[in-house]
C-alpha cells in the first residue's frame, strides 16, 4: 500500500475515533456512506456473528441476504483476523 493510502486511512479512523454517541455515527455515517454501503457492513457484522455462534452458511446467507463469496471473506476473517474476536 502506498504512503498516501495509510495516510487517508490514518485519517479516516482518526476521524472515526471522535464519534462518541450513536447519533454521531449515524450523522458522520450518512454523510460518509451510501445506504447500500451501510447496509453491506451491517451485513458482514452480523454474519460474523452468526458464524460465531455457529450458524450455517444458508442460514446465514438467508438471514443476512450477502452473498457466499462475501460470507467467505467475513468467516476468514472470523477464522484468523483480529478485529471480529476483539470488537464483536
């Protein structure tokens, strides 16, 4: 990655950092994002959880409507990243 894309996202979650309440995020959120955009993340959080807890992929893909390509990328993450197991 180069230096100017670690800096962008050095600002990014520097700026998201500042959010202290739920309507901050959803005014910071709305101004930032597309609702499908939103709606993807809240899709990937959920589904992390459910693999969490053991759920299947078709149910998974069922109740979070992601498809199993993205449902892959997010069990991977559950499976060896850091982020889900420490924030979720």
């Amino acid at each position: 990655m180069s230096g100017d894309i670690i800096n962008n996202h050095k600002e990014l979650f520097e700026t998201i950092l500042k959010l202290k309440t739920i309507e901050d995020c959803e005014i910071f959120f709305d101004d930032l994002c597309t609702y499908k955009e939103l709606d993807s993340m809240a899709g990937r959080i959920k589904a992390a959880k459910l693999l969490m807890k053991g759920e299947t992929y078709d149910k998974i893909i069922k109740e979070t409507e992601i498809s199993s390509a993205t449902l892959s990328r997010v069990n991977k993450c559950v499976k060896y990243g850091e982020g889900y197991k420490k924030f979720l």
